[in-house]
C-alpha cells in the first residue's frame, strides 16, 4: 500500500545521549523520505555529540564515544539534514513526545529556525497504543509478522515504522490513509510547545501546565508578573519552549500597541 501523500513525509529516528530533551544530544538520527508517488530515499548519520555518552545508554543502542569520535557534530549537519525535512511532514513511534521535541532543540542550538506550523506530525506508537498498545517490536511483529533486528538502530527503528504504519492502514479501516488525519489521530493533548509546558484551553488560549501558575492564561501571568518571563527565560526548559513564551510575549506587546 502506498501511503495517501499530498506532500513528502519523513519518517526519522533518532539514537542520543539520554531522554532529557533539553540537555541531551543526538548521537544518530536515519530519515526515510517518502513521496507522494511512492518514491523513497534514505540516509543516516553518526553524529558528534559533544558530550560523553553513558556507558547504560552505549548498552541499549551501541554507539560508543569511539564510534562517533571522528564524526561531524549535529551543528554541522543541521543544514543538511534540514534540507532533507522542510518541505515534509514528520513521522516517528513516540516522535511527538520525544524525536521532535529533540531534534527542535538541536536545530534551534545550530540557529536553524525550527516549528511545526507549516507541517504534520504521524506518531506511530500513538496509534499503535489507541489499538494495542505494545512496543515497536512487537509492533512490528503484530503487524509485519516479522522479528525486528537491530532494534534501537535508528536505521532499523525507521524502517520498521514505516511498515508499521503501513499495515496498520491495511489493517484497520477505521484508520484514513490521509496525513492530516493520522497526524490528528496519533495527537495527544494539544500542546503549543513539544515539551508540554504550555497547553491550549477550551478556547485555544496558551496556558501553562505547571506549577503555581497551572491553568492560568499565559498572557496574563506575563502581564500580572514581569519578572517571571525573565526567570523562564533563564531557567532549564527547552529553547523551543522560550521561543514560544518569547512569540506570547512579542504578540501581546503588539496588540496593546494597536
């Protein structure tokens, strides 16, 4: 089955350092490109992280500092690899909560301007746990009836999902083979950041999803306390998240002013 396309959609997996999205790094990251008439291209990279890998993390995916010691940093890449993304959507198993969120915040650290305004997301594994629930290997085991070797290489990863989702739309008839409607489909909550710190209401507000200021509209907690941009600004989120606070802050300086 050919997926439905009205624009290119890139499959991608990323290996890191750990699962912090703010501090962590991606060591490799495989795209498979996928046309609207079928056409497919692949590539990967090792990448330089700039920071030891852990010895625990080297056990579940095999890259080594070693293994990338001669390789390019991400900084490096980045406009390659943005080259390859910006026409297309993005697909992933899990990639919503982390690939994204990760991959934004190496593309920001490399000063390429990086959202999703433009493009749709296909979670693999949201669609996968709303029918039943399990990993990607016995995802693609469910679904492929085959055994996933190499598991936790991003190429492998890849691949896999894509098949996946493929069989998932034979497998289903509940499930539209259109981008739009898996990307919804595979949504969560609605989130204006990838991190989550800042949700949307009932009335498409941004409002924050945490501590004392949880549920309350982000404009307004801007304007009752000044300070408390500054203090987000310089505190430990993600650059994604204080791209979008600072785009809060810019609109609503605009709209006073008209």
């Amino acid at each position: 089955m050919n997926l439905n396309l009205t624009k290119p959609i890139c499959f991608f997996d990323l290996e890191t350092t750990g699962i912090n999205i703010s501090k962590d790094r991606i060591v490799e990251i495989s795209i498979l490109k996928v046309y609207p008439d079928g056409k497919q291209e692949s590539k990967t990279w090792l990448v330089n992280p700039e920071i030891p890998i852990p010895a625990e993390v080297t056990a579940i995916h095999g890259i080594s500092d070693e293994d990338v010691a001669d390789k390019p940093t991400f900084k490096e890449l980045a406009k390659e690899i943005n080259t390859v993304i910006k026409d297309s959507d993005l697909g992933g198993f899990n990639s919503n909560r982390f690939d994204i969120p990760l991959l934004a915040e190496e593309m920001l650290r490399a000063d390429i301007d990086f959202d999703m305004k433009n493009r749709l997301a296909v979670d693999v594994q949201t669609i996968f746990h709303k029918m039943e629930q399990r990993t990607l290997s016995a995802a693609y085991k469910f679904y492929c009836d085959k055994d996933l070797t190499g598991a936790h290489s991003a190429e492998a990863d890849t691949n896999a999902t894509f098949e996946v989702l493929k069989a998932q739309l034979e497998k289903y008839d509940s499930l539209q083979n259109d981008t739009k409607f898996l990307a919804e489909f595979s949504s969560r909550k609605k989130f204006a950041d990838f991190a989550g710190f800042i949700i949307y209401n009932k009335k498409n507000e941004e409002c924050f999803s945490f501590g004392k200021h949880k549920n309350k509209r982000v404009v307004d907690v801007l304007n009752d306390e000044p300070g408390y941009f500054g203090w987000l600004l310089n505190a430990d989120f993600p650059l994604y998240t204080k791209k979008v606070l600072t785009a809060i802050k810019l609109r609503a300086f605009n709209n006073k002013l008209d």
